[in-house]
C-alpha cells in the first residue's frame, strides 16, 4: 500500500476499535476555523493528511488528502494552469473543511457551495468501513456529509473539480447610495455572463460598494496591478473604501489584481476583524506603519490561532447569515439598530436543493422551488457580559429564523435542539446515519451547540483571573506564536509570494 492507503488503514483500524466500544469521537484535523469554544472529547487524529495526490490537467480535476489548505490547492493546481472554481478566502480554510461545512465565496452564485464542485469522497465511515460516495454511488451519503461537519464518517480523500486559470482578476467596485440598490445591483451582476465572482461590502447604509471580478491574461499597459499580499500592502477593504469613499462617485473603479492576491485579498485583517486586535489593546494605533509591523500577526491563520488561544470567542459577533434576497435588507435594518456593526459583506449564493444543513430557503407555495440567497457576513464587536452576548445571539437566531434564513454552522450556536431540528430535516438525516452506521457519533447539533453553564462550570479561578484584560489577548499572541500556525503562515507567505509573481508556474 501507498502512503495515502496506509493513513486511511490506521484510521480505520482506530475507527473500528473505537465502533466496536460504542464510543463517540471527533475528528482532530491539526486546525479549526471554527469560532466556537474548543471541546475536548475522544478524537481520531487525522492531521497527517494534507497531501496533494495528485493533479490531472487533462480531465481538469485534482485529487487530494482532506487536510489540504486552500494555498497548498492553488499552489499545486496553478503549476497546471488550473485553478478550482470556489477558492474560500482563507488560505487555511481545508479541502475537507470546505466540503463537510458550507463554504461559499464570491463565485458561489455561478457553482454553489465548495462541495458543488467536488466529484467524489472516500470515506471512513463510523464502522471502519472505507467507501467512495458520489453522485452515481451512494449518492445519498455524498449529499448527506456535504455540510454534515463530519458526523457521518471521516473524509479521506476528495476529487474536484478544476477550471482554467488566468493572470488577473479585473476587478470593479460600483459605489451605492442605499441597501435596496446595493441588493439589486448584486442579483443583477450575478446574472451578468462576463463575471466570474460577484460580492459587496456595505460600509453604511450610505456607502455601499458591488465587487465583479473577470479572470484574464490581459492587462492594460498603463494599469499597475494592485496586490494585497505584502505587509505594506492595503488591507483589501480598507482600499475598496478608499476607492470608492467620494459620494459623488458616479462611474465604476478597475483594479488589474494577481490572480492568487484575488482570491486571498481578504486573508490580511481577516476581511476587518483584525482591527478588534487593535481596538482591544487601546494604545495601539490602527494605521499603515502599525499594520505593516504587525503584519504578521494580522493574517487569518494567526488571528484564528489567537481567538482560541485568548479564550475570547465570546464577545465576538462572527456569524455568516444566509437570506433570500427579498428578506435582507429587513435583516440589515435589525442588525443595524440592535448591534451597529459596520461593515458587513454579502456574498450571493446559488439555490440548494433541500435537505442540506447548508443555509437554504424555498419560496412559499407548491413545490417548493429553491431560491438563491445572499449571505451576510456579521463580524464585529458584541456585548462583552455574558449572559447579554448569549441575548444577542439568540434574539439574531429568533430573527433570522422569522425570516427564513438560516446560519453557517460553523460559529456560535444557541438554538435549543427542538428549534434546531425544526429548521433541519431529522427525519432525513437519522436515516442516513442509521443507514451508514453512525449512530455512535455526535449529531451535527452535538457539535454545534454552546453549552454556556459547561463553559462556566469549566472555569478555574486562575482562570477567571486570567480573564481579565489585558491576560487574554497576552494569552492569545503567546499561542499564536507557539503555534505551528505560525510556520504555516510564514511558509503560505512564501508561497503566496511565489504564485503572485508566476501564476502559472
């Protein structure tokens, strides 16, 4: 056996001693771009499996190991000329990741959700056994696992899809005076053939900027190419502020962007999140010379590594928020008076045909036709008391619930399991896992769900003491720097730095 059948034979061996006990597990991947607080439970380390397979630039598909990160992916595939459709915008966002949670980016209206784009998996299922799913075998299973966090077995190996790469992205920023025709102007540009990636920042209820992006080899002479990887780079939003700040703005603004800086433009301050680093300090000034000395530190995988190493995901409003297009701006409006939490990112997303644990809705009516939906990204500062955090959240639920949306499972959860399980199918999906043999396994709102009196009850008084300022973010940098996330960060800058200059080679 090769290197790759040898790993998948030691997980399952462990799986199977693990089934064999009736023992419940989770998967450790070596990371986590989760925001909820870390649980320590029996794991199954699966964190060797980060290797590139292989790439076939004749069928256009890649074959590789879950624990592939997104920089790793296009470092290999570009080397073909080949780039996947949906590259989420964190360069250590995984392959795995992406097709066992609800990954979208801003090509997300023309392919859908990351696993839309994936071909087949193999699997470890919750017995030991290891099987391929697809969309021809077990077509079932492969729809299921799709957004199913890893609670109908461990993916091994995934096969995806490949389209072909070009130098830049030309990327426009059309200013808006309001968030109906910010709304509007996003579902008209995702119609447009020409565009190969649509999204939107909203700064305020005033300022609102829809981003195209068109793949090309071709660059005007007399446009430089604007990057977003070095540390003395602008930090993507901030420059699309800039851009666009003059209310009198009138026509559209191009940038010429390397292909690589485009899809990771928003690694740098984590879209703007990396700005509460500031803000929590207090005598740090938030400008361009700090965040050049800081650059390091301000890259996702580092600022992922601090949030959990702080101790601090309460307190945070990261919540991805998916509606139907007609529901948002009543959404935006709630968000906007009872959070004031500026900027927000929408990115549109294809319809989903249910049952998913993907954000999906339908329109009323009979058959029940899928309807696209935009996503709203909601980061930003929250109450920090912690019984008013958990008010906010479950009054944001109570909201998005009532008008049809549904959240992206990766953040805070406080939904009781009744409400839960009103928005997902469970019929559905206990079928799946009695038919695959994982009733052992935590059930998806299992692995979601914030139990605040565990979290309190964990507590030591050390670390109630450590809690106060300035101990966690203390606490946050030491991890971050101890971290291995702190290698894989100066090697993705490497590599980024690498793909940026030859994007084909």
């Amino acid at each position: 056996m090769g290197p790759h059948e040898l790993a998948v034979d030691r997980i399952a061996t462990t799986v199977r001693a693990l089934y064999s006990r009736r023992e419940s597990y989770r998967i450790f991947h070596g990371s986590t771009n989760s925001t909820r607080p870390v649980q320590k439970d029996c794991v199954v380390d699966i964190s060797e499996m980060s290797n590139v397979v292989k790439i076939d630039p004749v069928s256009k598909v890649a074959i590789v190991e879950p624990n592939v990160s997104m920089d790793k992916l296009v470092e290999a595939t570009l080397e073909h000329g080949l780039i996947p459709p949906i590259v989420m915008e964190f360069p250590g966002i995984t392959v795995g990741g992406g097709y066992a949670g609800s990954a979208g980016e801003s090509s997300s209206f023309k392919y859908g959700y990351f696993d839309q784009t994936v071909n087949s998996v193999e699997m470890v299922l919750a017995n030991g056994e290891i099987v391929t799913a697809s969309r021809t075998e077990r077509p079932d299973l492969f729809k299921g696992a799709a957004g199913a966090l890893g609670t109908l077995g461990i993916t091994t190996l995934i096969e995806l899809q490949l389209i072909p790469a070009k130098k830049f992205v030309k990327t426009t920023y059309y200013r808006t005076g309001n968030i109906p025709d910010t709304i509007r102007a996003i579902r008209q540009e995702t119609k447009g053939l020409s565009n190969d990636y649509v999204d939107s920042i909203i700064f305020s209820k005033s300022h609102g900027v829809v981003i195209t992006g068109q793949l090309t080899d071709d660059k005007p002479d007399s446009a430089k190419p604007q990057t977003f990887s070095k540390a003395w780079d602008p930090w993507f939003y901030l420059h699309v502020k800039e851009k666009t700040d003059l209310e009198s703005l009138s026509l559209p603004v191009t940038d010429y962007i390397p292909l690589a800086d485009y899809l990771f433009r928003y690694d740098r301050g984590g879209f703007w999140v990396g700005v509460e680093a500031f803000r929590y300090f207090g005598f740090i000034p938030f400008n361009r010379v700090t965040r050049w000395l800081l650059d390091d530190f301000m890259h996702t995988r580092m600022l992922y590594r601090a949030l959990h190493g702080s101790n601090r995901s309460f307190g945070f409003m990261v919540q991805d928020l998916s509606l139907p297009y007609s529901k948002v701006e009543e959404f935006v409006d709630y968000t906007s008076q009872e959070l004031g939490i500026w900027p927000l990112w929408l990115c549109p997303l294809r319809e989903m045909d249910p049952p998913s644990f993907h954000p999906c809705t339908t329109l009323p009516g009979p058959g029940d036709v899928p309807e696209p939906m935009l996503n709203i990204g909601l980061w930003g500062q929250a109450s920090s008391n912690m019984d008013a955090f958990v008010r906010q959240n479950r009054e944001l639920e109570n909201k998005l619930t009532e008008l049809g949306g549904r959240k992206v499972l990766y953040s805070h959860t406080y939904y009781t399991e009744q409400e839960f399980w009103h928005l997902y199918d469970l019929g559905w999906y206990d079928d799946l896992r009695q038919r695959y043999s994982a009733t052992t396994l935590p059930t998806v709102y299992d692995k979601v769900k914030v139990d605040v009196s565990k979290y309190r009850k964990g507590l030591s008084w050390a670390q109630r003491l450590v809690s106060l300022w300035p101990f966690p973010g203390l606490a946050g940098i030491y991890w971050a720097i101890r971290s291995k996330d702190y290698l894989l960060h100066r090697n993705s800058a490497w590599i980024h730095n690498r793909i940026s200059k030859n994007p084909r080679s």
